[in-house]
C-alpha cells in the first residue's frame, strides 16, 4: 500500500505569489494515476490535475502538476484569492486508493 | 446541470445501519467507476470504496472491509453504500464522486453515528 505525505501542512503566502506542495509516496506509483484536489470550506472537493500533470477541465493554467516515481509537485504560479484552500494528492492506480494529509494555503 | 446528489444520511446509533444513495443527473455515470470517499469532522479525505462500471470489480478500504457494501443500478443512474455495524469513527460526510479520477463528485450526505 503506497501512503502518501503532503507537505508542508500549512503554507502561509500572499495573493500574487508562487505556491509549491508536495506530495511523496512511500513506494513508486505510476504517475499516469497521480491527481490533484482543491477543497474549500464547506464545500466538495474539485479535481484540479490528473495523471500527474493533466488539467482538469475549466482549471486555469496558474496550476501546474510535475512529478514521477515517489515526487510530486503542485504549483501555483501566481496565487488568486480564490486558491487559498486546502489541496490533496491521491494515487488512484490501486487499492487502496489513498489520500494525502493535505496542505492547507492561507492568507 | 450536471449533479450528483446523494441522500440517505443521518444520526444513527453505534452498531446500526444506513444505506445511502447518490443519484446522478445531467451527468453520464453508467460507463464510468464510481467512488466513495469520507471526510471525518476537521479531517482530511478518506477513500472508502470503488466499484467499476459494470461491476465486475469492487474495493474497500480496510476501515471499512466487512461491513460496508457498495453497488449501483445503471438503470437508475445510481450509486449505493450499505453500511452496517457503525461505529464512532465512521462519522463524516460522505461523497460520491465519477471516475478513477473523481472529476465529478456530489455535495456530500452527513452521517453522524452517536449514542
């Protein structure tokens, strides 16, 4: 079972810049089934990046996924208002198809 | 519009049972996989279960594994939990969501079991 570590836990930054969140798997995973998520409070999460690197539909292209092997990473190149949110990592090659802790983005 | 809406939540005591329902509209699920992930209260996601379209393959997670059941009726467009022998720490609200990547997922139903 690959469990997954995002960090940091808390990423303190303001509107306009640079976001980087990490996702390390204890064992490889193939990055063809590596996604993104965004939630808000009170709110369902979205999909923001599959396989990786993939935008998901509507997704602007302020986020970016990278990575391979056990490394992943989320940028946000420059940040919104609208992306202070917390972000989850998932393999979804599978079973279990597991979760990171997440990183919460604040102000 | 395109949603997907489950139902079926409530406040149970520890060892009973609900079943819960996601319905999809303005949305094709009938070819697609289907989930079912958790989120605890303050807590962070949980998966909890995958079916396949046809389903031909089911998945649990260990938490769950024995006394959680899922299926779906494509005919109805629709995703079911059977959860049975709760406990305290299955309380959260629970989500459906389309796919292997969970491009769509509903707003979720809240599941409370307490004495």
């Amino acid at each position: 079972e690959s469990v997954l570590t995002q960090s940091p836990g808390t990423l303190s930054l303001s509107p306009g810049e640079r976001a980087t969140l990490s996702c390390r798997s204890s064992q490889s995973v193939n990055s063809d089934y590596v996604a993104w998520y965004q939630q808000k409070p009170g709110q369902a999460p979205r999909l923001l990046i599959y396989g990786a690197s993939s935008r998901a539909t509507g997704i602007p292209d302020r986020f970016r996924g990278s990575g391979s092997g056990t490394d992943f990473t989320l940028t946000i190149s420059r940040l919104e208002p609208e992306d202070f949110a917390v972000y989850y990592c998932q393999h979804y090659d599978r079973s279990p198809k597991g979760f990171g802790g997440g990183t919460k983005v604040e102000i | 519009e395109v949603q997907l809406v489950e139902s079926g939540g409530g406040l149970v005591k520890p060892g009973g049972s609900l079943r819960l329902s996601c319905v999809a509209s303005g949305v094709t699920v009938n070819t697609y996989s289907m989930s079912w992930v958790r989120q605890a209260p303050g807590k962070g996601l949980e998966w909890v279960s995958f079916i396949s379209s046809s389903s031909n393959y089911i998945h649990y997670a260990e938490s769950v594994k024995g006394r959680f059941t899922v299926s779906r009726d494509n005919a109805k467009n629709s995703l079911y939990l059977q959860m049975n022998s709760l406990t305290a720490e299955d309380t959260g609200v629970y989500y459906c969501a389309r796919d292997r990547t969970l491009d769509f997922w509903g707003q979720g139903t809240l599941v409370a079991v307490s004495s």
